[in-house]
C-alpha cells in the first residue's frame, strides 16, 4: 500500500487495504501506540500507532467511525469519532484501558448490587 501523506478519507476499499497491509505486522520492540484525547476536541479522539496489529483491531472493531488517516512507512494516524451518527459510543474513556483491579477485590456497594 502506499502512504497517505494528509489525512485521507477512509473509504471502505481503501479500509480493507489499510487493514491487509496492516495485518501481522507487531512492530519492534520501540513500538509504540498513542491515544490522544483533548477536552477541546471532544467529538474525536486520535490514534496513533507503529503496530499494525493495534491498528487492524481499532479498524476491525470501530472501522465505520474513522474519519480520516495519514499512512507513512513508520506508522498510521486515525481520527475516529467519539459518537456514531446515531448517537452510540465509540470511545468509552482512556480509563477503560486500565483493569480495575484495586475495585474487584472491594466489597460491591449496596446501590450497586443488582435488584436493589
């Protein structure tokens, strides 16, 4: 595939070749995937990644949203919307990236629990 030097429409052709070129590829060991989130610019986040395998999953799991890419040799660049048209979400917040593990071993609070 070749670059992309601006951001360039996401069409889904162009999705599916993004995705084939993109597919197995892990990065060396400098690797590095980036998501940016600003209050400022709160109806799309941007993503950013040396590893073709993180960015299959970002295309394979929210594709439609992508608004734009850049492709270089050294990485690609998405900006993928935070809402779908239809008003769902795309992006759940940078905290979900993290396993609550200090709240699994916490008794869960009575408001919480199911039926009450």
């Amino acid at each position: 595939m070749r670059n992309y030097l601006r951001d360039t429409s996401l069409t889904p052709a162009l999705r599916a070749e993004l995705m084939e070129d993109c597919k197995g590829k892990g990065g060396d060991p400098d690797a590095e995937t980036v998501l940016n989130y600003t209050k400022r610019s709160h109806t799309h986040v941007d993503f950013y990644s040396c590893r073709g395998s993180d960015v299959c999953r970002v295309l394979r799991r929210a594709g439609s949203a992508v608004e734009s890419f850049t492709k270089r040799d050294e990485g690609v660049s998405l900006k993928v919307r935070i809402r779908t048209e239809d008003g769902r979400k795309v992006f759940r917040g940078f905290e979900f990236s993290f396993a609550p593990i200090d709240v699994e071993s916490q008794p869960m609070p009575a408001t919480l629990k199911a039926g009450t």
